[in-house]
C-alpha cells in the first residue's frame, strides 16, 4: 500500500507565519501547499485537493474562500475540513467564524500542539464521515441497516427531534470479544451466534427504536423520543439480561456481553457527527474500563475526566515534560579517550549523547553520535576533537510544547536535556514523531475500507534522522 499523507492547503497573507507553520506541518509528516491570497488558494484548490483548509482569518477575502472551498472540488470528493486562525477567542468571534463557514478555529498565535491535535481531530471526523456514508444498503445476512442507513437516518431523526421538541438518543455498543468467539467457534457457528443476538437484541427494542450494524459486527442504537437517562435504564437492563442469557451453538452454552456509549440530543450536539464523537468516546471509555459496562453522560462525570482525553483533546499531552520522553545519557567519557572506541560503545549502549569531562570530572560538552555516518572503531582521534560545547538544550522540566515550538523554529534534529546545568539525556525530533504513527490519508480513501479508525493519531514522523 502505497503512503498517501494528509494533504493540507494552508492561506496567509502574513508570510512569516505562512513559512514557519508550513515548515513545522512539512517536518510532520504533511503535504503542504501555501498560498497567500484567496485567488492563489482557489486555484490550489482545483489541482491539490487538499484534506483540511487552514485560512487566516486577517487575509482578504477568507470567509469567501471558506464559504466557497466546494467551489473547484470533483463530484468525488469531500469537502475540506476547514480551520480559521483567529485572533479574538470569544464567543462572538467564535460563533461568527463558524457561521461563516469555519468547521473550527485556531487562536493566534499559533500553538503548534493544539493545532497538531485540531488537525488530528479533523482527521478523524473526515476517516469516520468518508466510512460511514458510503455504507449504503441492508446487509442480508441479519437484515439491518448498514451505517450509511443509520448515518442518514439520524441526520433526518436529529432534524424532527430538533423541530418538535422531543429528545433523541444514540446507542454504540460492542458485543465484548466477539472476534475472539470467531475464532473459537469457526465462521459458521460464530454467524448463527450473531444472528441469535440480532434477533434477541431487536425482540427488546423499545417502540419508536431502530437497530443498524455498523462496522466490525458492531451495532448502533436510534432511540427516538428517548432520554438520556430511559436510554441508559433500557440499556443497562439489556446488558444485565445479556450476560445471564446463555446461547446454544455448535452443542454448547456460550456466554456473550456487551459495552456500550450512549450520547442525547438533550446533552450534548444538534450534530450528527458530534453526537456519534460523543457515543464513540463513551464507548472507548467502556472499553478501556473492563468491558460489561453502559457508559452515559452521568456514570463518566463520576469518573475523573482529566486524564481520560475524552472531553478535551488539545490537552493530549499536557504534563508532559522532557524527563518523560528523553533519551537518558548512560555514560560519561574523559575528553582524552580514543574516539572509536567510545563511539562503538556508545552504539552498543543505544546513547546518542553523553558527557564529556576533564580529568577532574568538569563539564566540557558533550560527544553527539551520528548512528548514520560510519566511524572506525580503531580511530585514534580523541574524543576532544569533536566534542561539542555550543549545542541546543533545553532543561529537564522543558514542557511537551515546548519542545515541539523549539523544533519548529529551528532545524535541529536533536536537542539536548540539561539538569542542574549538566547534560542528562537527548530528545530527537523523531522522538515526538515516534510517540504515534503517521497520520495516512489512505485509511479513508476508497480503497481501504476496512482499517481501523484507532490508527490515526496526533504527531507524525517527520523526514530526515541526525
């Protein structure tokens, strides 16, 4: 499978700002077109078909191009998800940037962390939209809806909620392990086992309700007319039932349950995508608490939120510091050693960075490793001869975001952690990157269907190495 980066059309009058956050979202991963005019960024548009739209609010014309980035598209592509830098935070900014057009807003000055967890948000949006209306149809096998039906479904269910007043609520739930039961029981006898629960589940479904089968065996829940609250209460019941109900299949009693995130109008968004975003986090937090468990908006407010990543995503890596992250130095060297022979055992120590001192242990730099150029281990250079006393550092307290402005603003591919003035470890630039894998605009192009949306995340490798 061939790479296909995230494709980023990126519009700023103000070219100092166009070319240090363009260099930072190149050195991450991202295909980056810039321009600096509305004119410039229609034109992009036609030949780049970018993924996301990032738009200075200050430049001329930009609630034009926002209203109009459709304008240039093919009939087989989706609409960009589009950000607007702002320099007003308020409410009122707020709600006109996205009553013009914006699907968010980014604060001036740009904080690269925050808009590398936007951006990551956005992604996942565009992977989860691209999936789930494409599924159109019923699937024969149970005779449920698939996603597509389910997504066009609640749009219209949200729309009547909205206009006569009544709640709405939506129910992702997972049969627990059911991939696993697969397994165990063989494709046969696993599809009659799935279709005894499609059959049990739909027999307790509650009037003015509709069942659909949503990607990977899982199932999504319309519970028209439904409070959070009676949403909850039906779906605890189901699940206590569930797991006291034995099913027969292949001469055996087998015992399924389910997790569950419930999401209401009433709580939370006049969205669809909001409300699944909701539902789809509440069940990861199910997931991730054991499984056998109903998840809705007042059993998580019980639970602390701030460090589940579930409400406030741009805090991703917040409390983050560069101890956490940094490659510890394991060694100390005398500045008159042989440098071979320290270099070979510096790459058996996997250490890029040590300290290098006199013979009365003071400081006098520090010994860089560069594990691509080729060193002969018998040289007899001292170590003194590329020592290194002029390089970039940052303290051992050095924040997450921090680290990520300074790579942004310099092109070192390394930076060294100091602690009380003497150096303790080395943050590569493709340490931040290793943190997750590669955003990839291939998991929701057409051709990939089937991968798995927990794929994207929020920092990605850049190019080059030290």
């Amino acid at each position: 499978m061939n790479s296909q980066p995230i494709k980023i059309l990126l519009t700023s009058a103000d070219r100092a700002m166009l070319r240090r956050t363009s260099e930072f979202l190149v050195a991450c991963g991202f295909e980056v077109q810039d321009a600096v005019s509305e004119s410039q960024a229609q034109r992009a548009m036609l030949g780049f078909s970018p993924d996301i739209l990032l738009v200075d609010s200050a430049l001329e014309r930009s609630i034009h191009l926002l209203q109009n980035r459709t304008t240039n598209l093919r009939d087989d592509e989706s609409t960009p998800f589009a950000f607007l830098f702002v320099e007003d935070r308020s409410a009122d900014e707020v709600l006109e940037a996205l009553t013009c057009g914006a699907d968010d807003i980014l604060p001036k000055p740009v904080c690269f962390t925050e808009m590398l967890v936007r951006i990551r948000a956005a992604v996942r949006f565009l992977e989860m939209e691209h999936r789930l209306t494409q599924r159109v149809g019923r699937i024969s096998s149970t005779g449920l809806g698939k996603t597509g039906l389910f997504i066009r479904t609640l749009e219209k269910s949200i729309h009547q909620a909205n206009t006569e007043k009544h709640p709405l609520s939506v129910s992702l739930l997972e049969l627990d392990h059911f991939d696993s039961l697969q397994i165990e029981l063989g494709n046969t006898h696993s599809a009659n086992l799935y279709q005894q629960l499609i059959q049990w589940i739909s027999a307790r479904l509650p009037s003015n309700s509709q069942l659909f089968q949503l990607q990977n065996k899982n199932l999504g829940i319309l519970l028209n007319e439904t409070s959070q609250d009676a949403a909850y209460q039906w779906m605890e019941t189901l699940r206590h039932d569930l797991e006291n109900h034995p099913f027969s299949t292949n001469d055996q009693q087998v015992v399924v349950t389910l997790s569950a995130g419930i999401a209401s109008l009433e709580a939370s968004s006049t969205s669809f995508d909001q409300l699944l975003d909701v539902a789809t986090g509440r069940l990861q937090f199910a997931q991730r608490s054991g499984r056998n468990i109903v998840i809705y908006e007042k059993n998580i407010e019980a639970e602390t939120l701030a460090d589940s990543k579930l409400v406030s995503p741009e805090t991703l890596f917040e409390g983050t510091k560069a101890a956490d992250i940094m490659r510890p130095c394991t060694m100390t060297v005398l500045a008159e050693e042989k440098l071979g022979p320290v270099i070979h055992k510096m790459r058996a120590a996997h250490t890029l960075v040590i300290p290098v001192v006199d013979t009365t242990y003071k400081l006098q730099g520090v010994l860089i490793d560069d594990p691509t150029v080729d060193i002969d281990y018998e040289n007899q250079q001292q170590v003194a001869e590329r020592l290194q006393t002029d390089y970039p550092k940052q303290t051992i307290q050095a924040r997450f975001d921090e680290l990520i402005q300074y790579f942004a603003e310099h092109d070192e591919p390394w930076i060294v952690i100091h602690e009380n003035e003497s150096p303790v470890g080395v943050v590569l630039r493709n340490d931040l990157a290793l943190l997750s894998e590669p955003i990839d605009r291939s998991l929701y192009s057409n051709n990939q269907q089937n991968e798995d949306p927990a794929r994207f995340f929020a920092v990605t490798e850049p190019t080059g190495t030290i």
